[in-house]
C-alpha cells in the first residue's frame, strides 16, 4: 500500500455525507482502489457514504513491560472512576 494523500479532521469530528463524496471525489481524480480510516474514525462515517471500498485499521498500543508507576497511575484512575456515580462520571 503506498498512500497517495491524506485528510486530517480535528478530533471528534463527526464526517458528513458531503465530506465523504469530497474525499471520494479526490480519490478518484489519483486514481486509488480503496479508502483507508482508523476504527476510531470509522465509527463517525456514516453509512454507505462512499462506493469506493473502505479499510479500517485499528490502532493499539502495546508495552513490551509496563513501568510500575503507569500501573500504578491506571490502578488509581480506574478506582477513582468507579466510585464516582454514573452522573458524577457524565459530568466530567
């Protein structure tokens, strides 16, 4: 896979119809074969937005050994959200 060009949204951003066939539009004047998006992104494309196919690549990390103070760190974060109520936690 060589890619041709690319598209940056801010993050959050919910893509629109519109922007898809702009994006489609763009792809087919390289011409490519497919669409590649992050399953993250996936997630806010909406249905059959495209004709072209669409790959989606999920992305993780992996730590080939955890520092204890990140264990540590995840430990209280995890605590910590889960004695919180279920509106303290949507609050923020």
């Amino acid at each position: 896979i060589i890619p041709v060009d690319f598209k940056t949204f801010p993050d959050h951003h919910v893509i629109t119809h519109a922007e898809m066939t702009q994006l489609e539009t763009q792809a087919r004047n390289h011409p490519v074969d497919f669409l590649v998006t992050t399953q993250k992104d996936w997630v806010k494309i909406p249905p059959n937005a495209t004709t072209l196919p669409l790959f989606v690549l999920a992305i993780g990390i992996q730590f080939s050994s955890v520092p204890p103070w990140l264990t540590e760190r995840l430990e209280s974060l995890v605590a910590t959200s889960s004695s919180r109520s279920p509106k303290e936690r949507q609050d923020g």
